[in-house]
C-alpha cells in the first residue's frame, strides 16, 4: 500500500482549490468502478492538497468536485512508489 496525494488547483489562475471534495475508487481496465470497490473520500485543505494514505496498487478512478467547478474524473494507476495525481 502506498500514500497518494494531489494538489488541486484552477488552471486559468494556478489558485488552489480548497474545500473540494476527493473521491477514489478502485477501477477495473474499462474504466469501470469495481463492484467490491471501497470507497475513499477525503477533503482538499487550504492549499489545495489532498492525501490518502494506505492505497493498494491498481487502477483507480478520482472524482473532484466542489461548488462553483464541474465534476473532474481521472483514472489513474498507483504503483509501488507515492504518486501524485
């Protein structure tokens, strides 16, 4: 299990999302969301940043969203070594 942590920012201003709320959840190789996935939920903090601790490797699917924002999904793989989404 390895830690994976974001940053969160607007792309127009590079100004940090705070407050967005960060879902994960495993995926399977469509891109699907596994049927068995436990589902993580975390919140980014001041300065944009979010974290989660203990990730098994595999594919996942990351969904942001906050008020003000469209909803951002990204499928990402987490591997041995820390990633940053």
């Amino acid at each position: 299990m390895v830690p994976a942590t974001a940053a969160l920012v607007v792309v127009r201003t590079n100004a940090p999302v705070a407050d967005a709320m960060v879902q994960l959840r495993q995926a399977n190789r469509d891109d699907t969301v596994r049927l068995d996935a436990v589902e993580r939920i975390a919140q980014t903090d001041a300065s944009g940043v979010v974290r989660f601790l203990d990730v098994p490797e595999g594919r996942y699917l990351v969904t942001v969203s906050t008020i003000g924002y469209i909803f951002v999904h990204r499928t990402v793989q987490v591997g041995v070594a820390p990633l940053s989404i």
